[in-house]
C-alpha cells in the first residue's frame, strides 16, 4: 500500500490484524490536505461474527483473574502509550486533522491516563459483607460480560480508551467501532493492549459505519453499550439497547452555558471562552458555545477576545507552532458554514472569522457572533465547529434562567470573581460536568457525563466502575430453614 498510515489490516480481533476486503471501502482522509492517506474495509457480519465470538470466549476467564493482575496489564499498556506519544499523536493528527500541539498533550496522554487509573483502580474493586443476625449477605461485583464502545470522531484515541480501561479493569471484554471518520488510532490502542499482555480477544476493533454499530447493539450476547457521539444517533443506540434491556453509556452532544460576570478577570475569562470554543477547532462535545456575558463587561469581553483570536496559529497541524487546525471532514465544515449564515440571516452581529481559508483542507476561521439572542438558530442547536456565541445579560438569576433553557445538559462555565456566586449560580445549573473559573478540564479522576439530552452515565472516575460492573448479592443462611409447609 502506498500510504504511510495505512494500518496493517482494517479490524483488530482476537489479538490479531485481520482484514477483509469484501467489506466496502472506507477510504481515510487527511483534513488538512483532503488527501486520501489510508483505506479501510468497513466489516462484513463475519467480521462481526469474529469479534463477539472471540470476545465472548475470552472474557470469562479474564474476569476470573485478580483486578490486580488485570490492573498491571492496563497500567503497562499506559506506560507503552506514552512511550510511543509521539508517533501516535501524529496518527491521531492524521486520523483527526487536531494540531500536534493538541494531540502531543491531551490525546494518547489522556488515554494513558485512563489506563493507568483503571488499572491502579481494578485491585480494589471489592463486594460488601452485610451481617444479618446469624445470617449474613455478601455482594460480589460482577463483570458485566461483552461490552460495545462506539466512537466519534473528535478524540479517537482518548475514546477507545476511555470506554476500553474501565471495561477491561471490570473484567470485561470489548468490541469497539471508531467513528468510520477516523478509524486509524483504535487500532493502535488496541495493538498495544495486547502488546502489553491482555489475552487475545479482550479488545476487539471493527470498523464501519452505523451500519455496523446498529447490529453489534442488538447482538443478544452483548450485555452493555456505551456511545459517544450526537444526539439523534444516540436516541437510536439507546432506544435499540432498550429493547434487550441492556446497560448503556450514552456520552452525547451539548450547547453548554458558559456565564461571565463583570466582576471576572477579563483576561481569564477571554482564557476560558477560548478553551470553550476553539480548542480541537470547535469539536468537542462539552464546549461552552453560549457565552453569556454581563453588560457591564461586554464591549471590553469582545475587543480582546478579537485581539487574542489574531494570535491563533492557523496552519499545517504537524507544525508544532501551529495551534488551530482544520475541521474534521470536508462534510462537517459545510454543516458548520451552513449555521454561520444562518447566524448572519437571523440578524446574529459577526465579530470575527466565518469564512473558509483559500488553501487545501477543511479550514475555517476560528468565528465570533455577539448580539446573538435565544431564540436563534445558533443559540439552540449544536454546531461542533469554531463558532461562539456571545449573549448579554444583566441579573445573575435571568442568567442562570436562559442557560438553563436548553434540551441538553452536558457542561456549564461560570467567571466571577466572587466564590459564593460560582458556587451559587453552579448549583442551579442544569447540567453534568461544571467549571468555576476554568473550562474543559477532563481529568480521569472526576466524573464526566451529561444530564438532559446530553446523556446517561458517567465516564472516568470511580464512578464509571458502577457503569461497567453488576453487584450479585448472596443470601447466606447458618440455622434451619424455617418452610410454612
Ligand atoms: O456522529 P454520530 P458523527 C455530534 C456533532 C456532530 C454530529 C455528527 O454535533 O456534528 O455529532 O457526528 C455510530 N447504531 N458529535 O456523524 O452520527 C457512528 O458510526 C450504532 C458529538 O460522527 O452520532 C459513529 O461511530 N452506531 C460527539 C458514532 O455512532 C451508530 C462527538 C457517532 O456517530 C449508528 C462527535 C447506529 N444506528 C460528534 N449510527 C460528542 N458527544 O462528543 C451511527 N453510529
């Protein structure tokens, strides 16, 4: 093959690469030149078939094994992700088009993470012994079996993992289906997984689009599913899981409040509305795209926020200087160019940016709407691309009112410099993963997930373990049995 990052085969199953090629072609491209660099064969059902037979077969004896020597298997896995950072953070620039000065610091390093907690995590996963009298109960914490990850496009890596370690420290096993947009660094995770130990079968790549994704939710051999990825496809996944009342994750979409008071520093809260809108180009599921920002801080919020977007890096995203790459996929950039001129025909003021660069790739400038009002288009529907849209306010109570009106419930941001009033307004705020002073930290250790139409479950943390395990309790009786007949 003449691509330099074509994967040594399409699906990854049972410890090993295995192709086939009847599947059709997912040809992979490279967003910031829209040059092919690699294809893949989305999976036939006997692809399918493989990766839940070999899944099935190898979990039982995996959840069989002490957490702790699970545990080290996912903690050498961590420790050969950041080994080998540097060349998978090219990959995922690749895969994704996310400049290296991201992917270096927040992709494979996150994943790691991820392992790492996992696995430093699953030596401690214990039941309960409940004294009752004479009798007394126990409770085991069980593998849930066969778990499906299903992934976006936006942090492939970081995905793979972040459903795959607390899975695997749970005793679980695997099949994972990237995003058919970015279907190279999954591959890569899981290669290492086995690499570092874990028994053929455990973690299983297919790929394909939700073609493949819809079977392996109903497939009756898999016990739980956990989604990232938009909300119409998550009301399918979820709706579809229902019906073999199956566990799910469900790590959807979001049109975050993010609420600056005019007694915030103005320097970090331009900081936070930058991290909240334009890291990963606008893609990330948590973004505080509705800025809403007291009057009195309004004008002054807006000119430098113009003079700090001047200072993006916008260019090749292998350049290390760069620090704002281009879009995902030629077709994510059009349905991110169709809202800005929504935004410009509802009567939203344009700032800054809204235009696509002249040059190869899926670039758009880093875009800037104020003026903008509840009602609009741009205010209520996710975009995932470089858009923000700043509102005014006066009261702190009419704030939390309009950032509270909205379907979803993923993230929420507030600056201020008065402590009482972040915690305050925070309380009131509908939604699941918060911010005071900061936005879009995603440390491992706390729990991230959504509320509303954003979601269902937690990932990270000690309590994604409740999402990827099952308590079985036992009943155990030391006198006779006392039977009416
Ligand atoms: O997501 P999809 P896409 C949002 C964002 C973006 C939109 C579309 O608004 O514009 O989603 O992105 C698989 N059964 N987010 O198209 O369609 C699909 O193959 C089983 C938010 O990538 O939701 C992919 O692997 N699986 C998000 C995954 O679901 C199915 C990050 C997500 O696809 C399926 C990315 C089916 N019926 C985009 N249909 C976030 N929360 O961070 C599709 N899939």
């Amino acid at each position: 093959m003449p691509y330099p990052t074509q994967p040594t085969a399409s699906h990854f199953i049972n410890g090993q690469y295995v192709e086939d090629t009847s599947g059709a072609e997912i040809p992979v491209i490279y967003p910031a030149t829209g040059e092919q660099i690699a294809v893949v064969h989305e999976a036939t059902p006997s692809i399918v078939e493989q990766a839940i037979t070999s899944a099935k077969a190898a979990q039982k004896a995996w959840a069989a094994l002490s957490g702790t020597e699970r545990g080290r298997i996912l903690r050498r896995a961590a420790d050969m992700i950041r080994e080998r950072n540097h060349d998978l953070s090219v990959l995922e620039t690749y895969d994704t088009g996310k400049p290296l000065s991201e992917t270096l610091y927040v992709d494979a390093t996150s994943g790691a993470d991820a392992l790492e907690y996992f696995g430093g995590l699953a030596g401690s996963l214990t039941g309960e012994h409940i004294q009752l009298g004479e009798d007394w109960v126990y409770t085991r914490r069980e593998a849930l079996g066969l778990c499906v990850g299903i992934g976006a496009w936006n942090y492939p890596t970081q995905i793979a993992c972040w459903k795959g370690a607390p899975a695997l420290a749970c005793g679980n096993a695997m099949v994972f289906k990237p995003s058919e947009t970015t279907p190279l660094c999954a591959l890569k995770v899981a290669e290492i997984l086995h690499e570092a130990g874990l028994p053929a079968g455990l973690y299983n790549v297919i790929q394909g689009t939700g073609k493949v994704g819809a079977p392996l939710v109903t497939d009756p051999r898999v016990d739980k599913v956990s989604l990232t990825g938009s909300v119409p496809t998550g009301r399918k996944v979820y709706a579809a899981a229902a019906e073999g009342i199956k566990h799910v994750t469900m790590e959807l979409g979001g049109k975050s409040p993010l609420i600056i008071f005019d007694d915030a520093s103005l320097e970090d809260a331009v900081g936070g509305a930058i991290l909240a809108n334009f890291y990963s180009s606008g893609q990330v599921c948590s973004n505080g795209t509705r800025v809403f920002v007291q009057k009195g801080i309004k004008e002054a919020f807006l000119t430098r926020l113009h003079e700090r977007l001047q200072e993006a890096q916008i260019g090749d995203p292998l350049d290390e200087a760069t620090n704002f790459g281009p879009m995902v996929s030629e077709n994510q950039m059009k349905i991110v160019q169709g809202y800005i001129e929504k935004g410009k025909a509802e009567g939203a003021r344009l700032v800054c940016g809204g235009n696509a660069l002249p040059r190869d790739g899926f670039y758009l400038e880093p875009t800037v709407f104020a003026d903008v009002t509840d009602e609009m288009t741009i205010a209520r529907e996710e975009i995932f691309g470089p858009v923000m849209a700043v509102f005014d306010f006066d009261t702190e109570e009419e704030a939390i009112t309009r950032a509270n009106e909205t379907e979803f419930g993923l993230s929420a941001g507030v600056f201020t410099s008065d402590l009482t009033r972040g915690h305050r307004v925070i309380a009131q705020i509908e939604a699941g993963s918060c911010f005071i002073n900061s936005y879009n930290d995603a440390p491992v250790e706390a729990p991230f997930g959504g509320s509303k139409l954003s979601g269902v479950g937690r990932e990270n943390s000690k309590a994604a373990i409740e999402h990827y395990s099952q308590m079985k309790s036992v009943y155990v009786r030391m006198g006779a049995v006392d039977a009416p007949f």
